[in-house]
C-alpha cells in the first residue's frame, strides 16, 4: 500500500465535512431575528426624519432664493422678504457661546482628566455637568434673564450668546474629559520620562492628542445650540432690523419660526417653512463636521 508522501496528499485524500450555515438552528436563528428586528427598528425610526425631511425641502425649498437671505422679514400684510437678519443674529449668539463655552469647557476638561481627577471639586463638576445636560433649556434664559438683561436694561445679543453657552457648557466639557481621558498613559510616561513637565505634557501630548474628539464635542454643542429657542426667548427676543449693535434685541431663526408659524398670512408660513429648512441645514453641516472630525484616523 502506498503510502502519500507528503501531508498535502494526505489531506487531500480526507473528505471533510461541508459546512453550510442553516438560519434555523441555535445562534444563527438569535442572529438573524436580532439583524431584522434592528432594521425594522431603523426602518420605522427613519420614517418620521425623511417624511419631516421631504416637507421641509418641498414647502420651503420653493422660498429659497438670494432674497430670503438678504432682506428683512416682511410686516404682517406685506409680500416677499427674507431672513437674512436672523442668519446673522443666530450666526453672532452661536459665535458668541462657542467664544465663552469652548475655552471654559476645555480648561475644566483638562482638570477632570489629568489635573485633578479624583479630587472633590472634579467628582462636584461631573456631577453638575451632566446635571445641567438633562435641564430644561428655558430654564438657562430665566437664570440669564435674571443675572444678565435686568443688569444689563434689556434684551441683547450678548445676553442670547451667554444663554447659549450655558446649554453648550456641559456638553463641551464631558466630551473634552472623554477625549483626553483616551490619550494612552504610556504616552504620557514617555513625555515625562523625557524631563516634560505637567504643563508641557498637556499642551504638547493631551491637547492635540485629544483634539479630534474635542472638537466632535464642540460641533455637537454648537449644532444643538443653533437650534435652541427658548433661552433666546428671555434674552435676546426677537427684531425685524439687522443688527447693528451686541447690545439691541436681535432676531434668530428660532424665533423667527416660532413667530411666523403662527401667523395667519401665507407668506409668513412660507418664510417659516425656509428658515426651518436653512436651520436644518447649518445643523445638518455641523453634524457631518463632527462624524468627520471624530472620524477614527486609520
């Protein structure tokens, strides 16, 4: 009897058992009843986001035109007008939450994760931050209209920006924890290793190390902020006129929506309608700027 000479025809010579997958057996049925019910769950919960989608481009995608975005809102019985006004109202609050948010939240960032994590201060300061992201958004523009628009006489750009940053605030500061709480240790021991000091090794390894994440949380925060209407309502109000000073009652896209939507005159409406679409779109960009930023580097 010949024996096979090498292991090869050996094996070749064993017929091995076919293995086919059945979907009705053990895991494989678990898998694939989870797998449908996941798509039908993303199915039914993408539904009402395109249906609200479709409105928004067919209703107010009609009023899209270089005049919505360079003229002010028209008076009650009035055609036409745009909403360049709260374009830039909202563009100047935002800017003015992201100025005082994101250097506050990255400094408090920096001292929950390496400064002093485990002190009394820092277990306080979670605890409040992610206390203050399930508060009621309102509830900024009564503490800021207390402590802001009666020091300051009235309503104003700058008290809207403040309020904004309130609700931006916690979200800055967990995501700035998280991201540089990832940074690896044995980084950090290397830089150390190499004479840096604390100072150094934040600045030079942790920041730019943990900046992706950072700014995923800055984008969020802003997105979230853009859409936020009623601190706006006990701050900054609402104006017809474009902005001329950060101490005047200034117009936002959210107001102006919740304004027009009410009204009985079909050219208002039509204007709500844009300016929710034109809302949905800066959110909707900084939302992808975020997935890009945070986006794992391979």
């Amino acid at each position: 009897m010949n024996e096979p000479s090498t292991a090869v025809d050996f094996a070749t010579r064993i017929e091995l058992p076919k293995l086919e997958k059945s979907f009705f057996v053990g895991r494989a049925l678990s898998s694939s009843l989870l797998t449908i019910g996941v798509w039908v769950a993303a199915i039914l919960a993408s539904v009402p986001l395109f249906s609200v989608l479709y409105m928004l481009i067919v209703r107010g995608g009609a009023r899209l035109n270089l005049e919505l975005f360079t003229e002010l809102p028209p008076a009650g019985f009035e055609l036409g007008g745009g909403i360049g006004n709260a374009i830039v109202g909202t563009l100047v609050m935002v800017g003015i939450a992201t100025l005082i948010s994101v250097p506050v939240g990255i400094l408090a960032g920096v001292y929950l994760a390496d400064l002093g994590p485990d002190t009394k201060v820092a277990s306080a300061a979670r605890f409040l931050a992610k206390t203050l992201t399930g508060l009621p958004s309102i509830l900024a523009g009564v503490f800021i209209y207390a402590a802001v628009v009666l020091a300051m006489g009235g309503y104003s750009a700058i008290a809207g920006g403040i309020a904004l940053a309130v609700t931006m605030l916690p979200t800055v500061v967990l995501t700035a924890e998280e991201a540089m709480k990832m940074v690896p240790q044995k980084m950090k021991d290397a830089a150390y290793g190499m004479g840096c000091t604390r100072t150094q090794v934040i600045w030079k390894i942790v920041l730019p190390t943990g900046l992706p994440g950072i700014l995923t949380g800055v984008m969020l925060a802003v997105a979230g902020a853009a859409g936020n209407s009623a601190p706006l309502l006990f701050t900054a109000l609402f104006s017809n006129y474009w902005l001329h000073s950060l101490r005047e009652p200034t117009a936002s896209l959210s107001i102006l929506i919740y304004n027009f939507s009410g009204m009985p005159f079909d050219n208002q409406i039509e204007l709500a309608w844009a300016a929710s679409l034109v809302l949905v779109l800066i959110v909707l960009v900084f939302s992808i700027l975020s997935r890009i930023i945070g986006r794992p580097k391979v």
